[in-house]
C-alpha cells in the first residue's frame, strides 16, 4: 500500500498545498510534479469530464512524484463516485452541497469500510486499490479507511449546522464555498452580500476553533495573508483552465495592441 500523503500531513498537524484541474490529461499533473512544491493535486470531478479510466491514470501520474490526490464529486452521483474514486487511489474525496449532518453521514458511510470498527457501505471490490491479493484483507480495510473525507461548506443548512457538522470526527477537513452560498441565499455571486460575508467568516473561525483544518482557495500568493492571520494552514490556488484563460487574456491583448489593434 502507497501511504496517503494527505492523511500524513493532516496527522502532523503539516500545513499543505494543492490546486485544482479540470482535465485529465495526466501530463498536467506530471508538469505539477516536477515543481516539487504541491502536496496534492485536486480532480474537481463535479466540473469537468471524465471517464473511470481517466481517475487511474490521475492517481498513478501523482503517486510517481509521490503527491496525493483529491477527488471533488457531484452530490447527485455521491456513493457511486465516492468510491470508484477512492478504489481508482484518491486519497481524499471532497464532498459537495450537503446541508445538514445526515447528508454528511451519507457521505461518510459511503467511503468507509462495511466492517464493524468502521460503520460504511464500502466492501470489497477489485478496483486498482486491491489488485493483487489484498482485497477484503485487513490492510485494505485499513486503506480505505484512512481515506481524507472533505467537507464544501455551501449551502445555508451546511451554516446553520455548522457546529453539529463539524463535530462529527469523519469531518477531516472543510472548503468555503462562497458562489454556491449566494446562490442558495438568493444572490448569486455577490460575494460581497453581508450575509456571504457573515458565513464566510464564521465557517473559518469555527472551524479553527472546533479544531477541523479548513483549506482556503485562493488565486495566488498574495492572497496568502488573509487567511493566515486567521490560523489557516491549507490552501489549493488556481485551476488550469482559469489559469490558461488568464494567459490566453493577458497576452493576447498585448499582442493585438502591439498590431495596432483594438
């Protein structure tokens, strides 16, 4: 069994690093691995096509530069993508738009072991997590029960559950999800709503005080300052597409300038 180097680093107390893709082509995860300067890397699954064999082969590019990886997944496919994602070797799944604690018990349920000491609906399957003869066995119940589960806190209900949610052990780790909320509340992408504010700020300071690590995104590193002045130590900056858009925008318009152009 590889170690899951997220589950080490949240052991530790380790800050950690990741960012986000939409594409499956694991080259773009192999060109993060040679930076040697990501902990993991995150498949947001919930925007971007992909087929089973796309998340093996996400998972075996960041274990040769021995990153971990998270899998975020729709609601509406939860169980099923739960676990496919953590038999294809995803170290951590982060779960979308539950509103309270028994859609977070769902969840939990279905990435954890069927066996006593652990209480889920995962059993045995021969995915690429136990080829080779340790299906079923101790070390696999083992495996998938370390597996990181992640929390987005999006939803009105996931906020006026707060403290009950994050009470919950299983509850690992916990991602604001701010365009999702102003949503839910009638105003969508209003970030700067009072009430998108007011959430925002609770989410990370009851996390931090209830002792559940919550990951910040950002878009670089200035916005670093932030968040560390209020204790947090996990962050994931950027997604490829936004990052390609950004340099497609930028350089394009210096080019059409230097042409004279409008």
């Amino acid at each position: 069994m590889r170690p899951n180097v997220i589950r080490e680093k949240l052991d530790a107390g380790e800050p950690t690093l990741s960012t986000h893709i939409h594409s499956v082509w694991p080259a773009e995860i192999e060109a993060l691995g040679h930076t040697g300067l990501y902990d993991y890397v995150e498949f947001v699954a919930e925007y971007g096509p992909s087929d089973l064999h796309d998340l093996d082969n996400m998972c075996r590019a960041a274990e040769l530069f021995g990153m971990g990886s998270m899998i975020k997944i729709d609601q509406s496919l939860m169980p099923f993508l739960a676990q496919r994602g953590i038999g294809a070797g995803y170290g951590s799944v982060l779960f979308t738009d539950c509103r309270s604690l028994d859609e977070v018990h769902e969840c939990i349920r279905a990435a954890t072991p069927d066996h006593p000491d652990h209480g889920g609906l995962y059993g045995v399957a021969t995915r690429r997590n136990s080829y080779m003869g340790y299906g079923g066995s101790q070390e696999y119940v083992d495996a998938v029960g370390d597996t990181v589960l992640a929390f987005m806190i999006e939803k009105k209900g996931a906020v006026d559950n707060l403290e009950q949610i994050l009470s919950e052990k299983k509850v690992e780790m916990v991602q604001w999800g701010g365009a999702d909320f102003s949503m839910n509340i009638g105003q969508p992408r209003n970030m700067g709503h009072p009430d998108v504010v007011a959430a925002k700020k609770r989410t990370f300071e009851v996390a931090i005080q209830m002792g559940v690590p919550p990951r910040a995104e950002i878009n670089s590193a200035d916005e670093t300052k932030e968040y560390l002045d209020m204790g947090v130590r996990h962050f994931s900056v950027g997604t490829d597409i936004t990052i390609l858009h950004g340099f497609w925008q930028k350089e394009g318009e210096g080019i059409r300038k230097a042409l004279g152009g409008s």
